[in-house]
C-alpha cells in the first residue's frame, strides 16, 4: 500500500498529509465518543497527520481532546477562533474574545500548545482592523499557538495570505469552487503560506439535497446548483462506476492537483468514508487533460449564468 504522500507546509517548516481530518461534523451530528476515538485513531494509524476544528463547533474540541490526546505528538493541531459566545467575554473579533478562546481551546483539547489558530471567516474589514490578528500574535508570542491563520474565501483570504504574521490559510478549493485557485493560491504561493483546502469533495455536490443530513442540505445547495450547471459525468472524465463511489475520488484528486494545496481537509464519521477517502488520495493528481475538462466545465457554466462564482464563504 502506498504511503500516505506529505508535503511541506509552507513557511511553518512542518510537513503535513495531502489528507486532513475535519472536525466538524463530529460536533455537529453529535457522534458518540466510541465513534470519534474510532475515527481519530484510524487516521493517525493511516498516516493522517492533520486534525481540524473550530471553538464553534459545538462539542468537537472536546471529542477531539478526549480521543486523541495521549496521541498529541503524532499530529498537527488546528482551531479557529474569533466568534462571541455566551460563556466568554469580549465581542466578536475582539482581542479579548480571541485571548479567551484560545485558552478554552488549550482545555478542552487537553494541549498545552496548538499548532495554528485561524481566525473563523471574519470579513476583510475586520481584518484590516488589525485586532484580530495581533491577539494570535500575542498567543503565538507566549507559546500557546505556534503558527497565526485564516480560514475563509476570496478577497479577505488573499489578504490575509498577504500579511507577514498569517503563516496558514483555509479556503474553499474543489472542482465546483474554483475561483480560489487563480485569486488566493497564488499570493499564498508568492508568500509561502500553508494551504488547507477546505470542502474539498464539494460537499457531495452529486447527492440530492434530501440525501444530505441535517443542516448539510442546505449547507450543499450552492454547490448542487453549480454542479448540475456543469453537467458532467464520471464517463466523461475517463472514470467507470456508481457516481456516488467515483465523485467523490474524482473531487478530492481534483483538489489535491493543485500543488499549492498542502492538506485537503475532509470531516466524516464513517470509517469505511475514512478508507474511500484515503485510497484515492494514495492515487495522486488527476491527469492533465482530466483537470481541464473540470476547468472548462466550471468556466463555460459561469459564462452561460453570466456569473463569477466567488468562494463559497
């Protein structure tokens, strides 16, 4: 079996797997511990190096801190931070709120440092505002987050890709969220940023929306429109089986072939999900001209919808 590929993540000096672990749906779709230290304990034993969350992912840290703790060295750490809530104070984006986070983070992932903290989605505003991204520069600086980020889309995350203190992003990479790739990727390439590619299978675009649990449905809508506007099919791509099997291969190579990309970050529940997901990361890029049919296909939908479909924020 292939090795799991790993690739330097940016500026941080660390290297991560093409294959990241997102940490939301275990909050979100309340899944039992057995489950989650199932899960966690699969990926780290499979080569995944990278764990994803967010303060605001309710019951996710504390899953996660649980589960694989005792493992801590065996894996990059990564949370998000900035939103107001009810058990802390300070308002949102305030240096207050964020310092108070990221203690709570500290806790309920039973750490005594966090690989990076990103600040959750705020807008271009707030980023230039500068509150924000000092508060990480101060926890960076006393030794409970090695490396400050942003996770969000377009022309917020171009920005903060550009700042000196901004070491990592998050942002929407898929093949039916492409516009990233010619306005974010490159001013993270031009300052050696680490890239976590987000929603990197697209939200299962190819489902229909009542096949998508709870809030998911609506969460997958955009993607559902743009994908039906497309109007591929895995044949056409060179690709045999059942399309529920095959997109999601063809997704996640689609992401991982852009080389700016270092960790596609993907959230499940399911251990069989876990090992689909895993074999079709060990089988690298897609072939070039498979790459621009989907390139194609995104920027003759756009034309034919006289749209620019912007990162999914």
């Amino acid at each position: 079996m292939a090795e799991l590929e790993r690739r330097a993540f940016g500026k941080t000096g660390l290297e991560v797997s093409v294959l990241g672990f997102g940490g939301a749906p275990i909050g979100v779709l309340e899944t039992e511990q057995q489950r989650v230290e199932e899960v966690l304990n699969l990926i780290l034993d499979e080569g995944v190096n990278l764990i994803d969350t967010a303060a605001n992912y309710r019951g996710s840290e504390e899953a996660i801190g649980k589960a694989v703790s005792a493992r801590r060295s065996e894996f990059v750490l990564v949370t998000k931070c900035g939103q107001a809530f009810d058990d802390l104070s300070g308002e949102a984006w305030s240096s207050e709120v964020i310092t108070g986070t990221i203690e709570r983070s500290l806790r309920r992932l039973k750490t005594d440092y966090l690989d990076v903290v990103l600040l959750h989605t705020c807008d271009l505003d707030t980023l230039k505002q500068s509150e924000a991204v000092e508060a990480l520069v101060r926890a960076r600086d006393a030794g409970k987050v090695r490396f400050a980020g942003y996770s969000g889309d377009h022309d917020a995350a171009a920005y903060a890709a550009s700042l000196e203190d901004i070491a990592v992003i998050q942002t929407s990479v898929n093949f039916c969220d492409q516009g990233n790739i010619d306005s974010v990727l490159p001013v993270a390439r031009q300052q050696d940023v680490g890239v976590m590619a987000k929603r990197p299978i697209a939200n299962a675009a190819w489902k229909e929306l009542d096949q998508q649990p709870g809030m998911y449905s609506s969460y997958a809508a955009t993607y559902s429109e743009r994908f039906a506007l497309m109007g591929l099919t895995p044949d056409q791509l060179g690709f045999d089986g059942p399309s529920d099997q095959v997109w999601p291969e063809i997704a996640l190579r689609f992401t991982l072939s852009q080389l700016t990309v270092h960790t596609a970050i993907i959230g499940t529940t399911n251990t069989s999900h876990v090992r689909s997901n895993l074999a079709a990361a060990r089988k690298g890029a897609l072939k070039a001209e498979v790459l621009d049919q989907l390139k194609q296909a995104f920027q003759e939908a756009e034309r034919r919808v006289d749209q620019t479909w912007l990162g999914q924020t």
